[in-house]
C-alpha cells in the first residue's frame, strides 16, 4: 500500500513529491530506497519475542531515518512492526516534525498484537496477555509493560495524525484516547491500471478452468492464517457443491472442490484469477481493511463478507454480500441466491467497478492525504495555503 500511494502521489500532479523508504530489501531506484540489514528481522524475531518493543535492535535504521527527515516537510509512517525497527527511537527522533501513521492493523492500541480477534484486554491495560502465539509472537509476556509505554509515547502526541483505512479501526483508535481532530479515515488505494474488468471466459481459459461452471474464489497472503477464514471458505463450496480456487501460501492440498493454486505473484495473473470468478469471498474472523477485497472489485468481480473488522464498508451500498461473522450457511445463503440468478454478468462487473473507481482510485486517495498533510504541516506553523506548496516532499 505504502508503494502505490507513493507513486500515486508522484503521478497525480498534487503538488506533493514522495520518497519511499523501506526494509524490504536494500535496493535503490527512482524514489525506492531500501534500508534493509543483513539478518535484522530474524535476530528481532528471537528479540522481540523475549523483550518486546524495548529489545528490538533496527541496526541504525531509526537513526539513518531521523538523519534522512531533516529533508522532508512531512513524515508518513506505515506498519511500525514486522522485527525491522525501534519505533521509539525513531519517533524520538522525529519531535518537532509534522508526522502522519496509516494503522494497517490493531497495533497501535494493543499491547502486543496486530489483531486482538476476541480479546478485549487492549481496553484495559493488556494485563495478562492471553494469546502469546498471536503475531506478533512473544515467550515472555510484556504486553502490559508496553502498552504504558506506547500510550504514553503515542496518545496525545502533539505531532502526530492518524490515519485509518476504515471506520471500524478508527472507532478503536478513538476509544484508546487517540484525538478525533488528528485522527482521518482515508481508505487504501489501488492501482487501477493492474486490476481493471476483464472478460471471464477469457480469464479462465488463460487460466485453463472451465468455461461454464460457477466459481469461486478465496484469496490470502497465507490460506493457513485462522483469521482469513480458509475452512469456512471450503465449507461453503461443500454446501454448495461449487468449485472453489484458493490463492495464497498453504500447507493444505486441493480437494475435489477446492483447488490450492499457492501463491501467485504476478498481478496480471492474479487479476486473471479475480476476473475468471463469479465472486471472491472473504470469510474473515478479524480483518481490517484487506485488499484483495478491493482488487476483485476493481475488476468488477462481486464480493461476499463477514461482517469484520472494516469488511463491510469495503461492499457497495448496492449490494448484499455480507454475513454475520461465522455464519457459514448465512454466507452460503448469499452466494446461493446470486448464483442462482446467474452469476457475475458484465453490468455488474461495470457497476462494482465504477464503485471502484470511485473509492480506491489513485488520484482521489492520493488527494486526501494531501489534505491530511496539509493539516498536520499547518499545526507546524506552516503558512494560510490549503495545500503544501508545489515541491513539497513526504517522506
């Protein structure tokens, strides 16, 4: 997400020009710097899951970032965890600069964990965590101690902007004390251009699936994630004696419904897959605001959810696609009833796609933030202009 707002805002003729750095690889190119250390994020992974926040080691990467920002009009932040980074040093050393987060998940108001999922000790000081095993793991529980710290750190900061891509998140942010003046909800933008409609026989026979028979898909960075609902997305196929694909890193193998393709890397072949389905459907337990929702729809292949976390706001004000959460035969119920009128037909797919357009488009997402950092550069001081003046930079 972090990329394809970065190129959005370079693109988009805002007055806004983005520099986008990272830990995923130490490769640089034209407004890509990589930061990452040899064997950072497995010798945080052991650190982090004795220590908590207070052990993780970045390796000067906080430091090369508070060097780097002295250039920059507006810092904007992304996930702070994933064993790469001490975010308090970083924020320490960012005091006096304007700075916007985008929360991807529930670690900014826990404890510990980017998704609490049914715990709801984050409301009171995550005393006693009960779910260790949840990412991202620990062996000895600190949780409590380091929700003061980030409390104290993050809640109220005076330099700080907050941005959530859904309500629901934002809903949480407020009930931890974060302030609705400096708290916005924009929703993640996609690249158009790589997920777009595409005709659904011609989708499956470069796929080589069959031309006729309803289809539906379950798309996840890792199908064996309990949060993303992969047996519930079986169990529904079963129900319906419809075939099923599953994209995504998995330990399962196919069965006679449900085939298991693994991970597909290419968005050309991926949008294949979207557009050659009748539906996605995301059965999520916890979810916030997940983008596979968002590039089904971009190629104008409806969607069926559980109403989760920020799921439901990602459906079109015209559609019925959502289930109480874990109500299998409520979601197969849905599926059932739109297959059986016929399946995605092409004025649907135009319908959800100018849906699409609409919310999830570079341009209007890329705008927003502009104004949000705007916002955060005037509580710097900054001049009467309703917008950073061309040539300002982000970071």
């Amino acid at each position: 997400m972090a990329a394809t707002l970065a190129t959005a805002l370079n693109s988009c003729d805002l007055g806004v020009r983005a520099t986008l750095y990272h830990c995923d690889d130490n490769l640089t190119s034209t407004g890509h710097v990589g930061l990452r250390r040899p064997l950072s994020r497995h010798i945080n992974a052991i650190l982090g899951r004795l220590g908590g926040d207070k052990l993780i080691c970045d390796f000067g990467v906080a430091r090369q970032l508070t060097d780097l920002a002295r250039d920059f009009d507006v810092i904007h932040l992304h996930n702070l965890h994933g064993y790469y980074l001490n975010f308090g040093r970083l924020l320490d050393g960012l005091r006096g600069k304007p700075v916007v987060w985008t929360w991807h998940d529930m670690w900014p108001i826990t404890g510990r964990c980017s998704f609490s999922c049914e715990c709801t000790k984050w409301q009171t000081g995550c005393v006693s965590c009960p779910n260790l095993s949840y990412y991202p793991a620990a062996w000895i529980d600190w949780a409590a101690r380091d929700f003061k710290a980030r409390t104290e750190r993050l809640v109220g900061s005076a330099d700080l902007f907050v941005v959530t891509p859904s309500r629901w998140l934002a809903e949480l942010g407020l009930a931890r004390g974060y302030s609705p003046q400096r708290l916005s909800v924009i929703p993640n933008p996609v690249d158009l251009g790589h997920f777009r409609l595409g005709t659904k026989s011609e989708a499956r026979a470069r796929l080589g699936l069959p031309d006729q028979a309803p289809l539906l898909l379950f798309v996840a960075a890792k199908c064996d994630d309990p949060r993303k609902g992969f047996d519930d997305f079986c169990a529904i196929a079963a129900r319906l004696g419809v075939r099923g694909i599953a994209v995504g890193h998995s330990s399962r193998r196919s069965t006679r419904l449900v085939s298991v393709v693994g991970a597909v890397r290419a968005q050309a072949r991926l949008a294949d897959f979207y557009c050659a389905a009748d539906a996605l459907v995301v059965p999520s337990s916890s979810d916030n605001y997940p983008n596979t929702t968002i590039e089904a729809q971009a190629c104008g292949t409806p969607v069926f959810v559980y109403s989760t976390g920020g799921l439901p706001e990602q459906v079109p004000p015209f559609w019925s696609g959502v289930a109480e959460p874990h109500d299998v035969d409520g979601l197969a119920k849905l599926v059932l009833t739109f297959l059986s009128a016929g399946g995605k037909t092409d004025g649907l797919g135009g319908r959800i796609r100018e849906h699409a357009v609409a919310t999830w488009g570079l341009g209007a997402v890329a705008a927003r933030y502009r104004d949000v950092y705007a916002r955060a550069r005037g509580c710097k001081g900054a001049a009467g202009d309703p917008y950073p003046p061309a040539g300002s930079e982000v970071a």
